[in-house]
C-alpha cells in the first residue's frame, strides 16, 4: 500500500491503523438538531473504535433551487460548531465556499472541506491552505483522479501539507453519477489520506428537479467497496429523520443504520489492512 502522510487533529489519527469517520447533517438545522446528532455518531464510533470527525455546513451555497434552505450563516454556524467542539470534545469539519471564509472558519473548526464545484478554484485553495489547518478537497465529478495532483500542488504552496482527498463520484450523463473505484489507489499515490463520500456518490444531482435525489440502497454496497479498495476514511451524512431533512435527505444514511454499517466497514477495513501487512 501506498505510504501517506499522517495527519491528526489532536488526539484523533486521520489514516494509519484504522479507518477514521467524517460524518454528521448535510446543514446545521438548528443547534439542538446539531448537537444530538454529533452526541449520537461519537457514541456509535467510540462503540466501533473508529475515530470521529463531526461534519455539518453553516452555508450550503450550491443547492439546486434558489428557495432551498442553506444554513444558519457564518457567524451563527461557526458558534454552533464551536460550541459541539467545546463541548462534546471532538474535531469538527465545515464546507467553505470563499476565500474570505477561510480564515474566521479556521479560527474555529479543525478541517476546511472544499466542495466538490469549487475544488479548481485557485483562490479559494490558497486561501485555505494558508490558515494551516487540515484542507479535505472533495474530487469534482468532473476530474480525474490523476488532475487531484494538481489541487493538492495548490495547497502545498502555501506550506501545507495537511491535505486530505475525498472521491464522490464522477458525473456519468446528467443527472447521475458513477464510482471509478481505481481512483482510490490513483489517488493514494499521491501521498495524502484518501476519503470515500459515501452518500454523495449515491447522489442523483438536480434528480428531482428542485433538488438532488438519491439511491441510499447503495450507500453500504458503495462503502463496502471502497474500504476493499484501500481508502483512509469513510464520509457520511446523516439524519434521524431523512425525510424532513432540510438538505440532501434524499441520500442520506437513516441514523439508525450507522451502527450496524460501520462495524461492518471497521472488520472489513481490519482483515483489508491486515492483507497488505502480509
């Protein structure tokens, strides 16, 4: 297996022995809703001995419809993620969409996600990579695994180095998308952890017109795949109430399946690492 940097935020490895989660709502929905969510997935890991990040948006600027629901905003949504932080102590990941955003995010969360759309953009990657916190680059469904060579030289230019890759598809006619599960190995080699999404590549994009749909069926078969494959960590979005999510509830995981799917990943992810010791 390809040797990657290591990485950690505090005490939490990212890659190394064990696959690491990166999971939490599409969008903060309210602090409550936020809060119980991060309580219940960092018990669910702690049970798997599976490391944890917390993720959640404070602005989702690329929904579909101009009407859709977007976030609490910057300064409401970073408070709440500082106060989960704080309170629950566990790192906690956010999307930025501007450059602008960089710094007063990183004042607060332990990883900056660049969206998938946005991971060209030269400015924005600079930006990040200069607030010297871990940088999570989502693939764009219309790069390939090999240009993420590329993005990650934009980051290191700045001098860090704290770089994850996350694979979420690849656009495969309109409105779907498709894995490559080579793009995993293509992009190890490139020296950073590699991250599987395993719900936005079950993703259908603009799929119901006003918004996303989605195929969650193929969540567990897609990350059971991927973990074969050899990736670092797993990326979820979760929901108690997929339903009445007020963002991308289309594709995700019901929260009452999180336990039962990462104990099944964290085998197989132990009997995947323990081949490539051999």
């Amino acid at each position: 297996m390809t040797s990657t940097t290591e990485i950690s935020v505090g005490p939490v490895p990212l890659g190394g022995k064990s696959i690491f989660l990166i999971a939490g709502p599409c969008v903060i929905e309210s602090e409550s809703h936020a809060r119980m969510i991060a309580e219940r997935i960092a018990t669910i890991a702690s049970d798997a001995g599976v490391p944890y990040v917390f993720k959640a948006s404070y602005d989702k600027a690329n929904r579909s419809s101009v009407n859709s629901f977007r976030g609490p905003g910057l300064q409401e949504g970073l408070r709440i993620m500082g106060k989960i932080k704080a309170d629950l102590d566990l790192p906690v990941l956010t999307d930025i969409h501007e450059a602008a955003h960089a710094a007063p995010a990183a004042e607060v969360v332990d990883i900056l996600q660049i969206p998938a759309f946005l991971a060209r953009q030269t400015d924005l990657l600079v930006a990040a990579g200069k607030t010297g916190r871990v940088i999570n680059v989502k693939k764009p469904q219309f790069v390939s695994p090999a240009d993420m060579g590329n993005v990650v030289e934009k980051i290191a230019s700045t001098g860090n180095t704290n770089i994850i890759l996350t694979e979420r598809g690849s656009s495969f006619g309109y409105q779907n998308l498709v894995v490559d599960f080579r793009g995993i190995p293509q992009m190890k080699k490139l020296g950073y952890p590699v991250v599987f999404d395993a719900t936005h590549s079950v993703q259908l994009p603009g799929g119901q017109g006003h918004a996303s749909g989605g195929q969650p069926e193929f969540i567990e078969p897609l990350a059971r795949a991927a973990v074969a494959a050899g990736v670092d960590g797993i990326f979820i979005e979760t929901h108690d109430n997929p339903a009445k999510a007020l963002s991308d509830g289309a594709n995700a995981l019901p929260l009452d399946q999180l336990a039962g799917l990462l104990s099944r990943l964290k085998q197989l992810s132990s009997l995947v690492r323990g081949w490539n010791k051999a």
